[in-house]
C-alpha cells in the first residue's frame, strides 16, 4: 500500500512551499512536485511514520557526498519531533520528465540514443561506486529521465554504503530489490555478495531491453522458480534473433554484464561508461 | 606497473636480480621479506633502481603467523598472527600495520603497495572479510604515499582444484578497488604444474583479473611465465630457485622447507623445449643439431655450474617473456605460447621416440597439456579477449 497523503494536508503542513502535484507515491513515502520561495523546483518527499530512520539514514548518507549529473541531488533532510509531532521529510532535486518505464515500451531503441543515455547512466553508477554505495534496485522506475533525455538515478530507499553495517533485516539474505531486475546473487547469494557488479548487472538488464525492446528474463506469465531459472541458468536470451542481430560490441558488453558469475562482469561502470562511448552509435 | 618480467626473490636473490638487471633482464624486483633481511633489502633496493628496476614489496602474509627466514626483521613482524588471531585485529592495529606498511614501502621506494593478505581459502567467507580489512590497511598507506595499490589474490589449493570455489574466490576479490593484482596461484604440488584442467584454471582466472583492466602481476610463475602474457598478465614474477618456480606456502611454515638437492646436476633451461635438460650429461647425448637448438644461449653459459644454472634459467625465461610482450594483444601472445609449445612438444617426442633418449626429471610431462590449455583459453574465453581488446 503507498503511503498517501493529501496535498492539502501535506501543502498546510509545508507552508513555505507552493505544491504544484503529487508525484507517484512508494510504501513508505508520499512524494509532491513543490516549488520554494525562490522559484526552485523541488521533490518534498513525507516519511510515512513507521518508517525506518536507520533506513532513512542510509538513504541520506548515500546521497549527501554525490554530486553528479546521473544522479539525484539532496537538497535538505530534516527530522524534528515536538509536542509528540513527528516531522521527517526529505527535499531532492526535482527532475523533470518522467520514469524510464515510460521510454521502455517495447520498441528497441536506436543506437545512438542508447548510446548516449546508458553512458550517463554508466557515468551516475560510476559516481554511486566511488562513493562506496550499492543502490540495489535499479530499475526504470528508480530511473528519471529529464526533457533532455538525460538519466537520473533516484530513490536510493535500498542503497547500502559498504563501509557502514548492513541493517537489512534478512541476516543473511540477499533478495532486497525488485526480482525482475535481480542479479544471480540476489537470489541465492548472502549480502556479502552484494556490491557495485549486482548494480552492473541490473544495468545489463535495462541496457537488453532499451536495445532489444523486451525484458531478458521476466514475462507475465513466468512464475518465481522460473524467473530465477531464467536469470541463473538460461542463455536464451542471448539466443533471440534480435539479440544476436546486434553488432559484436553491443552483444559483447551486454553479455558481459549479464554474466551470472561478478568476476566476469565489467569492474567498474566507469569502464562500461567508457566502453560504450568508445562503441558509439555502431 | 612496468610490463614485463619481476624478479621474485627467494633465497640469495639479491645479487642475482641485480646482475640480471644490469644485463637487460628483466623490469623489475619483487622483495622477499623472508629471504631478505630488511637492512639488506634498504641497501639494494637504490641499486635496482640505478639499474632501471622498479622495486615492489611482498609483505607475504600466505601463512600470517610464520615468522621464519628473515619475516622478523621487518616492522609488519608485530602483525604476523595465525588467521584466527588476525580476525581480532583492533582498528588501532590495523592503522598500526597501515604506518609500518608505509615506511617499508617509502623506505624502499617501492612503485606500488603489494598488499598483506592470507591465502584465500573454499568455504572461508571469513577471510574474504580479512582480507578486506587488510587492503584497508594498504590501501591507507598508498593513499599516503600516492602509490598504486595492488590487492593480493593468491588462491589456495582448496580453491584452486573446482571452477565453482574459483568462482567464487575471484569474485570476492576482485570486489576490492585496487589499482592491480598481484595474483598466484597454487598447484599441486608439482615441481611444474602438469595437469591441464589446473593449468587452465589459472590461466583463465589470471584472463578474469586482466579483463578487470587493472595491471595483473602474475607472481611465483617460473616456467608458467610462457603463459602470463597470453592472459593477459602485465608482470610476470621469475625466481631463479625452484621453490618459487610457483607458489606453495610450505614455503611459509615451520619444518617444511623443501630439500636443497646440494649433489643434484644442473639443469640447463632450454627455450626450444620449454623445460630442463641436464647439460652436458644429456646434451651430449643428442645428434649435433639438435644439441644447437636446444642449448638457448645466454651470457651465463660458461663457466657451467648450478649457480650458473640459476642464472641462464632467469636470463632465458625474461627474455622470452620480453619477446612476448612485444606483441600487440594478449591473443597473439596466446598464440606465441602455443607455437613455442607446439614445438618443445615435437621437440621432445623426437627425443624420446628417434632417439630413445629418455630425460630426467619428467621435464617433457607438461608441456603439451599446457598447450592444450592454451587452445582452450582461446577458444572456450574469446569473449575476454574481445573484451580485453576493447578496453
């Protein structure tokens, strides 16, 4: 269930902003597009009460040492409670546009717009990966992309900062995320396995789909023992006709960051970053 | 890291590598605390440097609580525990060993940070961790002196004999942010790993850390060096004994050293068959020709003797590999390994078959299966070798 608070409540709530929408809420958050009294335009995101604040921490210490183009801003966290009142809010960057899931519609893309979008959003992860975070759910819908067809990596809800304990729940699990878009190691490895390549791999997933208008491995009818099948054991995706049209650089590095084993995925996403630049639009 | 052959020490390296260097071989040193105090090592090390030599340090942390050789006069002496003791090592200790690394490395003028880590081992996601922990602690002192830092993946035989525990392993370190590899890999206890599938193995790990696009120095390589190149290696580490012909960590631990072998003959290392012959008692045995071909020529032929021997070994094994780094891609490196291979294999067949010659020491055991390997890394992983190229 989202976390739905009415824009009136939220806009008496937050006096100093004008709210000029809702924006799609998630579980624990109620987001709204709202400008500030200089005229810029922000993401106020409400906390929804049960929350975690360990959780919300992380979030925070993710994102407060990024700055990158590819990759949200935080503008303000702030968490105050009086008169037995809870306010916990967070102020990004507002990105114009829309989610990723809306341009992936199953038409394959042209080559130079795959090009030029993945490398920024290589560019993004390579950012998230010098600052020691794992976003572990990358997906179109963490996925903004501007008017100017620019990437933004938002929502960072799941990240996890390697240099801080791990609070997931799961002890030893590593299943966090969103399965369509799991890597092999998020569905049967330990969260120790979980790093910077999980994220490569889910880059690899939207990279098959922008280039070949159809998901690798999830389809409506599949069931979790299949979807797992697909993603641990199957190379058919590697085997569709328009996968194996795709010129030898692009079925390359896509194979390599689907590869089920981290040490045969591409290191770093600056190396992906730069790997595609140097494709282009071949 | 300088691409070509290292000079691995073990025992009585010192005056070696620097000979060598002075002759050409070779690009560089790799200090061996064990076998070298460390105030001898602080008198060398400009001499290398003077000679063209880049220096590394190899803290050696295999067996972490072996404290044989020459390991305690180093200051990192204090760190050296057993594995389980190690895993209790405090914060302060770690920055502890972090200083100590720094002022071994600024005191040697090292050119990277070889980092201390344990032997990787199956089933021990433990010292993944420690590992970790330690590269920390590298990582702090290259940070500090503004040096590259190598992790060090070294993989065990309880690794190293199952694809799966390979996996596994080299997906655990090359998690680590290093600027490079330094990487070995431990057989059976062979005198030269013989067996195809092992050889293979790490032969591909060493192409997996290659296509990481950070310098790989593959350490403890003796003859092995043939193959370096062709996965993709930047550094190859020759040692002229063979106790560090390849890795074992017997080397590490009390009471194991291997035997000196004082009255043994010497073996003279031939290009042409990619393995030993005992010279002259077996060379004379050979028609003319062929005793041409297989006595390579180096400056430490005469007078002939087993230090000698050593020598010609190191001297013949660098130039070999200098040759290989001299083509364009690691492929045609491969490819230059398997015609060398292809040939000793013919080479030794005549040998035994023509002229029922029948040479000591096994020394033409290996060589077609490493052949054999070679064309499996190319044709089983020409994807990394695409990949390589593009990056």
């Amino acid at each position: 269930m989202p976390y739905i608070v009415p824009i009136g409540d939220a806009q008496a709530q937050f006096p100093d902003y004008s709210f000029v929408k809702a924006l799609t809420p998630s579980e624990h958050k109620a987001a709204f597009h709202v400008r500030d009294g200089d005229g810029r335009d922000l993401c106020l995101k409400l906390i929804a009460p049960n929350y975690s604040v360990d959780r919300l921490n992380r979030e925070i210490q993710a994102l407060q040492n990024i700055d990158h183009p590819n990759v949200v801003v935080l503008v303000e966290y702030t968490y105050s409670s009086k008169h037995q009142q809870q306010r916990h809010y967070i102020i990004e960057q507002f990105v114009e546009g829309d989610d990723l899931t809306a341009r992936l519609t199953g038409q394959p893309w042209s080559r130079t717009k795959v090009a030029s979008f993945f490398a920024a959003l290589a560019s993004g992860l390579e950012a998230l990966r010098r600052a020691k975070v794992v976003h572990r759910d990358l997906k179109p819908n963490n996925i903004r992309v501007r008017h100017d067809d620019a990437p933004v990596i938002i929502d960072f809800g799941l990240a996890r900062h390697l240099d801080l304990p791990d609070i997931t729940k799961t002890a030893e699990g590593a299943a966090i995320g969103t399965p369509a878009y799991f890597a092999p190691e998020q569905f049967g490895g330990t969260k120790h396995d979980i790093e910077h390549r999980t994220d490569l791999f889910a880059f690899g997933v939207l990279l098959y789909e922008a280039l070949i208008g159809q998901h690798p491995f999830f389809r409506p009818s599949r069931t979790w023992a299949e979807l797992v099948r697909a993603v641990c054991q199957s190379d058919a995706h590697f085997t569709a006709d328009s996968f194996v049209q795709l010129p030898k650089q692009w079925r390359l590095l896509v194979r390599k960051l689907l590869a089920r084993q981290r040490a045969d995925r591409p290191r770093t996403a600056g190396q992906v970053a730069a790997i595609i630049n140097k494709i282009g639009a071949v | 890291m300088k691409h070509g052959a290292w000079h691995q020490f073990g025992d009585r390296s010192q005056k070696l590598a620097l000979e060598q260097l002075q002759h050409g071989a070779g690009v560089g040193v790799i200090i061996s605390p064990r076998d070298l105090a460390l105030d001898k090592a602080m008198e060398y090390a400009p001499k290398y440097k003077d000679a063209g030599g880049d220096v590394l340090y190899d803290p050696q942390f295999y067996v972490p609580g072996a404290l044989l050789g020459k390991l305690g006069t180093y200051p990192t002496a204090t760190h050296r525990k057993t594995v389980s003791e190690l895993h209790k090592i405090s914060d302060d200790d770690l920055s502890d060993l972090a200083d100590k690394l720094r002022q071994i490395s600024h005191d040697l003028g090292v050119a990277g940070i070889v980092a201390p880590a344990v032997v990787y081992e199956a089933g021990r996601p433990d010292i993944d961790g420690l590992n970790q922990r330690l590269f920390a602690a590298a990582e702090s002192a290259g940070k500090s002196l503004r040096l590259p830092v190598y992790a060090t993946v070294v993989l065990g035989r309880s690794i190293t004999t199952s694809d799966h525990t390979t996996d596994s392993a080299v997906s655990s370190a090359t998690a680590l942010d290093a600027d490079g590899w330094y990487f070995a890999f431990e057989f059976s206890v062979d005198r030269v790993p013989g067996s195809e599938p092992d050889v293979l193995r790490c032969c591909r790990t060493g192409l997996r850390l290659a296509a990481t696009g950070k310098p790989v120095l593959h350490a403890y390589a003796g003859p092995l060096a043939l193959l370096s190149a062709g996965f993709g290696a930047t550094g190859v580490g020759i040692g002229h004994s063979h106790k560090v012909w390849q890795f074992t960590r017997e080397r590490w631990e009390e009471g194991t050293a291997q035997g000196g072998g004082a009255d043994a003959p010497a073996r003279y290392f031939s290009n042409a068959l990619w393995g030993t012959i005992i010279h002259p008692d077996e060379t004379v045995q050979l028609p003319p020709a062929l005793k041409a071909e297989v006595l390579t020529s180096s400056p430490f032929t005469s007078p002939w003797n087993r230090w000698q021997a050593n020598k010609h070994f190191v001297h013949v094994i660098c130039s070999k590999v200098d040759k290989l780094y001299k083509t364009a891609t690691a492929r045609e490196a491969v490819e230059a390994a398997i015609d060398v291979l292809s040939h000793a294999v013919a080479l030794h067949t005549n040998i035994a078959d023509n002229l029922h010659i029948t040479l000591k020491d096994d020394t033409a055991s290996y060589q077609a299966a490493w052949q054999d390997a070679m064309n499996k890394l190319l044709s089983n992983y020409s994807d990394d070798y695409d990949y390589l190229e593009m990056l």
